[in-house]
C-alpha cells in the first residue's frame, strides 16, 4: 500500500476531522510500509495517509490529477470492495431511519448518501419515492392530489435512484456501488422498522454533470443506468405536498431536498403577496401558497421556461388555480424592475420574499463576485417589503460561510435602511449531515427576517 506523508505541520486540519489532503500539503509518496523508495500515485487507487512524524491518518482514494490528491474515506485500514460499499450505505440509510422516524422512507424522498459526511467521498445518492405522472394525473381527478389518494388509485409508491459519482475514486468504482446499493435496498430488512425492505428501484439515473467532476480528470456525464424512468417525469410528496419532477432533465439530482424542511418553515410567514425569487420548479412558493389558512397570491420568478412550466403543474397537482403566477426573467433585473415600479408609483411591494439562488461562489476565487451578487437581491427584495415583512434569504455556496452570509444580509439592510429582526436561522435537512470538522459540509445558510 502506497504511503503519503505530508509536510510538518500540515496534519492539524485532518485530525480534526476534515477528509481531504490537498497537493501542496504532501512532502513525499513512498511506495508500501517500511519502504523509503519514492512512487507515483494512479488516479482511483488506495494510499495510507501520515504525518510527517509517520502517525497514521487514514486510509484513502487518491487522484495526482486533481488538487485534492486524496479524501481520506476510513480512519483505519479497511479495503474498499462491494461488503465494503454495502456497510457504509446500509450505515447512512440507518442514520435516515433514525432521522426521520418509521414512515420517513416511506413517504418521503430523502438523500441516502451525502459523500464525505457520510464517509463516502464523491459519492452522493438520493432515492425518490412516488408515482409516474401521467399514471398518477389520470387515476386522481381530485385536486389537491394526497398521498392517500395516490395509494388508493394507484398502489404503493415505487422509487428511483439518483446517483452522481464526483470523486475519480467513486467514478472507478461504480459497479460495485451500484451492486450493493441494489443488494441493501432490497436485502436488508432492518431498514424499516417494520420490517420490510426498501426493495428493488424501478430506475437508477447518473446526474454526474457536475463541473467538479472535470477537476477530477472526469467527463460530464448523465443518463439512465438501470430500470427506466417515466418521460413525463413522477410525482413525489414533500411534506404531503405533491411535486412533479424528471431526474432526466432537472437540475442536480432533480428536486433539491436539502431545502425541505426550511420550505415548510417558511411557509408559516406566508400571507399576502409572495414572491418565490429563483423559484426553480415551485419549492417554496408551492408551500407558501398550499399551507397558510388564508389565501395568498405568489409569484414565481425565474430564468428558465422549462421550470416554469413545472411550476405551473405543481401548482395544478395542489389545487391552486389562479393563486400562484409565474414569471420568466432574469431576477437581478426582476427586482429592479419591480423598485423602478414602486418609485414611480405603483405598489410594487411584498409581504414575503424568498431568495434561493444558485450557488453564486463555487470557489473562494469566486467569493467576492458572488457577495456583491447576494448583496443586490437581497437588498432589492429588503426595498420590496412592505413593514413587517419577511425576508427568506439563502445561500448553497460552500464557500461562504455563515459569518460572512450574516455581515452580507447586515449590510445590505443598512443600505437599505432597514432594521431586521431574525426570527430563524436554519441550516440543511438532517439527510444532509454535517461532519464536524469538515466544514463543506455545512453549506446552506437560510435566515428569516422581519423588516
């Protein structure tokens, strides 16, 4: 087994949990224990990790090609092969169960593997519980669509996989994953408590386009792997709220599940006039128009047609007529737009605004761009509020943190001469865990104010 041993001093960060070892941070590869001959590192192989003092590290994947030239994935010397894969998945899908009680795997589409935080390195896999749309649209004419109504007309729900391979490591070994991903889903019935096992996905789709696989020496990379996958999309229930979506052509993995609990959180502000900025397929607006008891009008706002149109559906599938509308428009010129209006009079104002962006940082390169971009719309939407509004701002870079996420905000009211109280500040669903240590892991920051 190849050796790497870092530089003095460069051990501190990784004993403290964080799993990666950058390329600068290594003073030599030695070629197995004992020996003192130099080595090259193969992309996807396996290297022990020391401090220069020879104290051991860990165990990891390695990739020269890349400037993260190891992720540390096992504290001892463990192998990696399919028993391997299976104990850490069926561990992770065990930390869910505990997570969100008997029926969360059930009903609720969760992400069952969170990379480095579930000490799997570049590997993430969301599982997605539901129906296909058109089955499901033409069995259940009353709207809104329930759970219940689905299970009546139409079964129980299937499921399908989302998987991205974002580490060399992960991508060389996919086949094994996948083998015992299969095997603990439909094996392992201590999974639910009942138990019954998960059981066989009807489809497993890549979503491996991401541009972090191209710093790995990776090409982009989608596509269905195993089963099939509806054309027309499926439809799965976020707390008990119906929502199409097609892991072919979405974004990320699909639907972005990290926000799941914030959505519903938020929804408790709602009233009046809404505005869901950046509203991707409807997360939150859907939830700020399905759940307060009294009416409320939202306006969804984004760039893309295609997730507009998906928007428009959910809203059908919820019941919400004439109560959510819909925009196509660059949202930075959006909330321009709007406070040009209400300068010249018209009342261009919100009672709730929602700011979930993209992640403007995707590097620290990028950090001070990215901040003056967070800063406009949420100084814009602070100008939109009517007194006593509230303010749903988040940020998914990992690049900023939550220190500099709060002086933006505080600075953007300043500029906008508001005064804001907060109310909540809320992190990433618990199926998204945050390894102390590593601190990419904790990357979404959603706080709500009062103006």
């Amino acid at each position: 087994m190849k050796r790497i041993v870092l530089k003095h001093g460069e051990e501190g960060r990784i004993r403290r949990g964080h799993p990666w070892v950058y390329d600068n941070e290594v003073e030599k590869i030695l070629d197995g224990a004992g020996s003192s001959s130099t080595a090259m590192l193969l992309p996807g192989e396996i290297a022990d990790v020391e401090s220069s003092r020879k104290t051991y590290l860990g165990r990891a994947l390695v990739n020269p090609n890349s400037k993260i030239i190891a992720r540390i994935y096992s504290p001892s010397k463990e192998g990696m092969d399919k028993g391997f894969f299976k104990r850490r998945i069926r561990e992770a899908v065990s930390r869910r169960t505990l997570a969100g009680g008997k029926f969360y795997l059930h009903r609720e589409s969760v992400r069952l593997v969170f990379a480095e935080a579930d000490f799997l390195p570049g590997l993430i896999i969301d599982r997605f519980v539901g129906w296909p749309f058109k089955e499901l649209e033409s069995a259940v004419s009353l709207r809104p669509i329930t759970f219940d109504d689905a299970c009546a007309a139409l079964g129980k729900p299937q499921s399908w996989i989302a998987i991205q391979f974002l580490s060399f490591g992960m991508d060389s070994r996919r086949e094994e994953i996948i083998a015992a991903l299969e095997e603990v889903l439909e094996q392992d019935g201590f999974i639910i408590p009942d138990g019954t096992p998960l059981g066989t996905s009807a489809g497993i789709v890549e979503k491996s386009a991401a541009k972090v696989r191209e710093l790995e020496g990776l090409p982009l990379q989608e596509g269905l792997v195993r089963g099939s996958f509806p054309t027309s999309g499926i439809v799965i229930f976020e707390n008990g709220l119906p929502f199409m979506l097609n892991l072919i052509d979405g974004q990320k993995t699909g639907h972005f599940l990290d926000q799941r609990d914030n959505r519903r959180i938020a929804a408790g502000y709602a009233r009046g006039k809404v505005l869901d900025a950046f509203s991707y397929t409807g997360g939150f607006g859907i939830h700020a128009a399905r759940l307060p008891e009294t009416p409320v009008h939202v306006t969804c706002v984004d760039a893309s047609a295609a997730a507009l149109e998906t928007v428009r559906i959910n809203a059908g599938l919820n019941g919400l007529g004439d109560s959510v509308t819909t925009v196509e428009a660059d949202v930075f010129e959006y909330l321009r737009s709007c406070e040009g209006h209400r300068t010249r009079g018209h009342q261009e104002k919100f009672d709730l605004i929602i700011l979930d962006p993209p992640a403007f940082a995707k590097s620290k390169a990028a950090l001070e761009g990215a901040l003056r971009g967070y800063k406009d719309i949420n100084l814009s939407a602070l100008k939109l509020l009517n007194p006593g509004g509230i303010l749903v701002t988040c940020s998914c870079s990992q690049a900023l943190d939550e220190g500099r996420f709060r002086r933006m905000i505080a600075e953007a009211a300043a500029d906008a001469e508001r005064r804001l109280i907060q109310l909540d500040f809320r992190y990433q669903s618990a199926d998204h865990p945050v390894l102390v240590g590593y601190d990419e892991s904790l990357y979404l920051k959603c706080g709500i104010y009062r103006v």
